[in-house]
C-alpha cells in the first residue's frame, strides 16, 4: 500500500485486525486477520476438487487516527 495519510482528513493510517462477534463467539470473536484473506474476482467459481476460490489477491484493513474511518485495500497477487 502506498497510500500513508486517510483520504478525508489526511489523519495517519494504521493497520488493524477486523473481527466479529456472535452467539458461537460472544466473547473473544472470530479474528478476520486481513493479512491473510483473500479476494476473488465476482464472477470466480468454486474448484471441483476442494470448492475453493482462486485468490485474485490479499485483503489488508486499516483505521485512521483521526476520524477513524477504516479502509480496506486489495492488494493482487
């Protein structure tokens, strides 16, 4: 990622872990560690064999320390 400052107010960027939380998880929640997820394009389909997607590139999230608007970049393989 080149991009240092947010977009909005020029606040400085940080990266970030994205997570969730729900009634399997109510507590700790499930880390979406954006290092290692991937994006595919829309219209990709499952393999036959082990019904995965073929990873287009890696998804990474991070805040500003300013207004606190989080940003998610796809960067491609």
């Amino acid at each position: 990622m080149t991009q240092k400052n947010c977009p909005d107010c020029k606040g400085n960027l940080r990266k970030v872990k994205l997570f969730g939380r729900s009634w399997e998880n109510p507590i700790s929640g499930a880390a979406i560690d954006a290092d290692i997820r991937f994006y595919a394009e829309d219209n990709a389909k499952r393999s036959s064999f082990l019904g995965m997607f073929k990873p287009k590139g890696k998804v990474k999230s991070f805040i500003c320390e300013s207004c606190g608007r989080i940003f998610l970049y796809g960067i491609p393989n």
